[in-house]
C-alpha cells in the first residue's frame, strides 16, 4: 500500500492496490475509516466542503489522461468480456464527459449547504429552547453499475451533505472508478479534511459486496443507483437500512375531456424522449370516449419505432381504425407490471376515472403517474388519489429529476415512503438533530 | 363472526371472533382491507376524522363496563399465568385509566392536521408549478406488548394522520383489546369511515407476528413499541421498513466547569423520577476536575435506592470520601453499554470533553443525551459532535418526549436516522407527494 504521494501526505492510494485484502476485515477497516472521517466532515463549514470539491474539479480536469488510460483498460476488459455496445457506452469516458463530470463536481459546490437548517424549534413554558437541526445521515453506502461518472457525482453529493461515504462501483469500471475516487481523496487531504471521507471498495467479489450490505455497524444508509436487478439484490440482502430508488414503472391517463394535440405531445414525449429512463412512461390508458385518438396517436408511436402492446379493446379500435395488425401484440398481465425501459408500450382502455386510478394503484411502482385531462375535478381528483411520489397534470413524466424539480442535483429518485420520496439531492442526504438549551430544568 | 350490531351496520366484530382465520390467508385479509380503507381514510377531511375520534372517545367511556370486564378477564389469566405485579398493573384498566385514554383520544383530535400541508414549492422556468404535499404514509403496522391504552392511543394517532393501522398488541392484553378495538371501529363506521381503518390481530400467536413483520404487499411501515427484545425482533424479522424506537442508552457528563447545584438536581431527576423510560440516565460520565462533588451525589442516589457501578477511579474518590464501600459495584464493560430501565447508574471518570463525546458516541444508543456545563464553547461543541436525537444542555435528558416537545402526542421515541429521529407525532407519521401543474409541458 502506497503510503505517500508527491506531497508527502499519506493517503492510502487506491489504484493498484491489491494488498489491501478482502471480505470482513477489510470492510470492517473502511467502516472504521468511514466513520473516524465523517466525525470531523460531519461538522466541517460549507467553506471547506466547498474547496475540497473546486480542488476535486480542478484535479480530476488536470489528471484527464490518467482517467481516460484507466479508463481504457476497463474498455478493452470489457469488449473482450463482450459487454453490449450500449453498456460499454456507459462505461465509456472521453474529454467531453470528464469536463461534464467536473461541472457536475463544481455545480454541488455551488448549491446551498443544507447541513445546519434549523428547521423547526420554540421555547417551551418551562424555558427549554428547542431547536431542531439538519444533520448528515453520516456513512452512506452507494452501491452503483459500471458508470464511472457516477463514482464522482456520488462522493461530491456526500462530501457537501457532510457524509462519509463507501463507494461500490460495478468492477467493469474498476480501474477508472480507482483513479476517480483517488483525485478526491487528494482533493480531500490538500483542503484538510480527512482522505477517508470518500473510500472505494476495490474487491469487487460479490461476496464483499453482499458483506457490504449487512455493515450495519459504519454503515448508516446504502443507497443502490441502477437497474432493477441491483436494487432488488440490495433490498433483499441488506440489513443496513436502504432507499430504494429508481423502478418507475409510469402510466398516463388519457381522459375523455382532452385536448389532441397536448395528447400526442406529451405521449410521445414520455415514451420516446428516453425511454430507457425510469420517469418514461410504460403503460398508457385511455378512457373509452377518448379511444377515437388512439388510431392516430399509436401511428405517430409506430413511427417513433415504439412497439405497442394493446388490451383487446385497443386492439378492436385500432384494426377498425385500418391500423396493420401485424404491428399489434396483445398485452397480458405481465404487461401492466413491467418496466420495459425499452421502445415498448402497453396500452389498455379503461371506462372512467376510477378505473384508471384504481390500475394504477395496483400495478404502479409508484413513482410518476400523469393524466392528461381540462376537466379541472378529474384532476384533482387524479392528484390526491394517485398513490406516487410524483403526480402530474397535463405533462410529461420525464420531468421526475432532480435538475428538473431545481435541487441543483440528485442522487437518485426514491420510490419508497419512509424518509425520502421523488427526486433526492442534498436534503434528502441528511437527518435532525434536536439542540436543546437549557439553564437547569427537570421534569416534575 | 357477527356481522350486525345495534345500529344494523355491518362491522365485522373482534370480541369473540375466534373463526376469523389464522395465518396468512388471515393477514392477507386483514391488509387487503387496510390498503382498501385507507384508500378512503388517506383522503379524508379533519373535520371527518375528527368525528371518529371524539365518537370513539364517548364510546370508549360509554362502554367502559364491557372495556373492564374485558381487563378483568386479561387480569385473571395473567395472575394465574404468574404475571410480574409491575406487568400487571401496566395491564389493568380503572375508570380514572379509561378517563384518561379518552382524553389522550379527545386531545388527538384537538391537535392540527399534518395530512394535506404544502412544505415547498414554486414554479419552474417552463411554467410547471410543483407543490411538496404532506400524504398519509399508507398502512402502518404497530406491534406492542401488554399495555391496552397503546390500543387506543395508536389508534387515534393514525386515524389522524389518514393511516390505516394494523395493530398486534400482547397476547396478554387480547380481550381489552378486542372491545377497545372494536370501539373505534364503531366509532369510524357511525363517523361515515371504514371501520378497517383499524384492525387488530387477534389470532396472537408468535408465528402470525412473524408473517406479520414480513406483509410487505399491504403494509408500508413498522413501528414496534416495547421493551428491547420486541423492538429487535422486529428489527430482525421484518421485511417491512421499520421505524426503531425507543432503546436509550443516555449519557450525562458533568463538565469540570459545574455548578453543584444544577448537577445535583438534575442528576438525580435524570435517574430516579422514573427510571423505567428510555429517556432516564444510564451512565454518568465525569470530568476528573469534577471529581469532588462525587460523595456528595452519589450519596444522594443511595438515599434514593439507586445501585452504583463505578470504575476504579470514582470508586477511589469515593471510597477516600469515605463512601461505604459495600455499596459500590465495579462497572466493566458491559455496563457501559446497558440500559439499565431500573434504579442503576453506571458512573465513568473521563480527562475531557473529547473522552465523554467519544465514549458517548462509542456506547450511546443515539437517543438521548446532556451536558452540565457553564462554558459555553464545550457546551457548543458538545451538541455539534455528539451523534444523537436529542442533545441537552443544563436540562434533565427525561424531557425527551413528544408532550415536553409540544407535540402534542407521540408514537414513540425513533433513534433511527432515516425518516424521522426523537419524538415522533403525528407529522412523523407522513410522507410527501409531489403534484405537479402543468399545461403540456415536454421535455427537450
């Protein structure tokens, strides 16, 4: 283990550290690490949070080659693994993307520090002041893909939310996932906080990641970034308490007070703008006295290259409607529960409101559900019955995001209710504290 | 199972309801009729809950000969059972019990409505307007020990705050709760609510609580109240998101710059006022320069029955301070970290500050914590670095409590970090919606 750099500190460096060892002991010495770390990040001044992540920026931009070398060796492992191109995408970084990340890194600098709000508080008869304060959540496990970029947008969100973190990256992108956490440990040291506020787990075992999941002891919160498969992996295992982020399988209403054009705008826009997302939209329903724009909406899909997968009484409509049936499958019940995250929609007909909300409660998972409506009691209605954290009128779902929503940043979008719900940027990182002053009561 | 009552509605009765079913077709039925009401009770009006809750309250004292005979019947079989006297009487009911339950339930519905409370929003850029909505969190399953009033108490809590409960109270307490139970679910069906709002378990045997911790399908969150040995049951178990409460391991530390008085006063109230609650002080912890007021309290707490476990040096201060010596018991380890809930007081010398903080946070179970100082940068650095709900100065650490709080009423005391942290009322029991305005927005 390397012990010094250039500037004689002595950071543990990651990168090529292959005797760090494995399993429990080793995660037992970064939970350890972790939380020695966040006692001091924990109440650091939004100052010194703020240089360490300028001077992460400036590193990451200044050390570009040694990234993108890193990140080479990940590519050629990967396309020798044969990894999808799409995949390999992801993992992909380039000078375009590494100044996106800095950027990325510079905006967290630039939100305010949610970390001593007082948020609430009083005098109480007997002359207690109390005061309830924000507070970080304080070691924060991130378990995430192989996106390298994520590494650097999880540690900037922790850093300035004062939490320490342990960082889990897919280990196709281990080596530049090495390099990045590194320049942040740098950045850490040189702006005198403790390198170990951000620690990546560099064995990558599935075995030391499902350890991971049951570090209750440093661990405070594991926050899973990814797809369905990852998600489900951690809410299954872990004992550490998790949010569940991500799984949106999102339905719009069609009601029968609509208007055409907003219609077709808004389908299209939810379905095809990016329909690998979770705020993109699965399944379509539409009231019955609104199925005469179905012939005309399920065209435009077809040329966006969406496939369409219709209950019986879609389908009826549309072959009426002279729609080639070959390009029709028929939707089952496995259709309204998923997530296809792919040029794929399901579309069924549903006789009223009540019908349309009652399917979403059943099948949604919660997260972004819209109507499109002018009846102005449909949508009111709409929004208080609908049981997501997101419910929208006459928009498109893919405007569940934290830069959207205006948090600056986010770290997921969480599907759960306890604690956090929709979009998470750096409040959702943090807890309360209650500061009570005093000048010698006791309870009678 | 009866299906008729006097006033000819149809709510299927618990006293005396032994063909209900049992195990998980049983709680199937119970949660599937907990989302369906709730679908109701979550958008209700104050005004529509508050009914129930004051009818359920006249019920309550209305029928308070049934509710007694119901006691006695519990009564009997945990004398015969050879129940503790102290377990007991937290089971007997009496008139002046009953008066104060329904008052508990009267005070519930005098207190402000957290469910429909904007807490942010503002309009974006594209004109969308986002509003942050405060929302019932679903169907909350509460899980508690032998003390019939939690019944009643849980009960107005979450009608309030439009939550359907599940309760699982202590086998022991089966027949009051039955009546008490059913009392308010006469009192939701005569206020135009369903009567599924509130359902109890009554098939009490330890293998249902098991499958109950693990009805994730109907139940969105847990709150056990107890003793440890439920609540980490219930942590242990579940797969359904918890809410821990409760476990308190408090610290006081007495800081070298101490004026006798105050310590003196509120050590002893800390202690013994009532040392069975999870706010009452475990460990004293002292800074050596305040060594000398040693005798002096701690002969206090011996008058007051209180059992000493000191380390070495206090028990030298002592015994030079001509302390008895045979009423001194060595602390070890273990004794740091126990909460005692009974009349036993753990007593450390530390060198500083920064020992008391350190072993606060190494031992604490993060509920509650005070110190006694008249310096103002240790009592500053004191509430920033100690990791705990509540964190006091100059004031007994026993006002942790979501009355003293001004709460009004409270579910239980979390040491948790996720969601909510101290005293949970009514607002804890929520979560958050986002609606969302718009007139066709898309996203480029």
């Amino acid at each position: 283990m390397a012990d010094n750099d250039s500037s004689g500190s002595k950071i543990r460096y990651l990168f090529g550290a292959g005797d760090i060892g494995e399993g429990n002991a080793y995660l037992n010495s970064l939970g350890a690490a972790a939380v020695k770390a966040e006692s001091i990040l924990g109440c650091a001044s939004s100052a010194l949070k703020n240089r360490a992540l300028l001077l992460a920026a400036e590193r990451l931009k200044a050390e570009e080659e040694r990234i993108l070398a890193a990140n080479a060796l990940d590519l050629d492992a990967a396309a020798e693994a044969g990894m999808s191109v799409s995949l390999q995408d992801r993992l992909r970084l380039t000078p375009a993307r590494i100044d996106s990340m800095c950027e990325g890194v510079r905006q967290v600098a630039s939100l305010p520090d949610p970390v001593g709000d007082v948020l609430d508080g009083g005098t109480r008869p007997n002359g207690l002041q109390i005061v309830k304060v924000r507070v970080p959540l304080g070691v924060l496990g991130i378990i995430y893909e192989a996106r390298p970029n994520v590494t650097a947008d999880a540690a900037a969100l922790c850093i300035k939310s004062g939490n320490a973190c342990i960082l889990r990256g897919g280990k196709e992108a281990i080596n530049s996932n090495k390099v990045i956490a590194d320049l942040f440990r740098i950045a850490l040291d040189e702006a005198g906080l403790p390198f170990d506020c951000v620690q990546l787990i560099t064995d990558t075992s599935r075995e030391t990641a499902a350890e991971f999941m049951k570090l209750d002891k440093y661990v405070d919160v594991l926050i899973p970034r990814g797809g369905h498969g990852l998600i489900n992996a951690v809410v299954k295992n872990a004992t550490v308490p998790v949010i569940r982020t991500g799984a949106g399988n999102c339905h719009i209403y069609v009601d029968e007070h609509f208007v055409l054009d907003k219609v077709e705008k808004i389908i299209i826009n939810a379905k095809t703008q990016r329909p690998s997302v979770c705020n993109a939209m699965e399944t379509l329903l539409v009231h019955r006295n609104a199925a005469c724009l179905l012939t005309k909406v399920c065209r435009d899909l077809l040329e966006k290259g969406v496939e369409l997968r219709v209950d019986n009484r879609c389908g009826g409509v549309l072959l009426s409607g002279g729609f080639p049936m070959e390009k029709l499958v028929k939707a089952d019940e496995s259709d309204w529960e998923t997530e296809y995250n792919d040029l794929i929609l399901a579309i069924k007909m549903v006789d009223s409101l009540d019908e349309a909300i009652e399917h979403i409660n059943r099948y949604s998972t919660h997260h972004s559900e819209a109507i499109i409506t002018e009846n102005y009691n449909h949508a009111r209605e709409f929004l208080a019955r609908v049981d997501s954290a997101c419910v929208y009128v006459n928009a498109s779902t893919r405007f569940t995001d934290g830069g959207e929503f205006g948090m600056g940043a986010e770290i997921g979008i969480s599907n759960q209710k306890l604690h956090a719900r929709g979009p998470m940027g750096l409040k959702e990182l943090t807890t309360v504290k209650y500061m009570i002053y005093g000048n010698g009561q006791i309870r009678e």
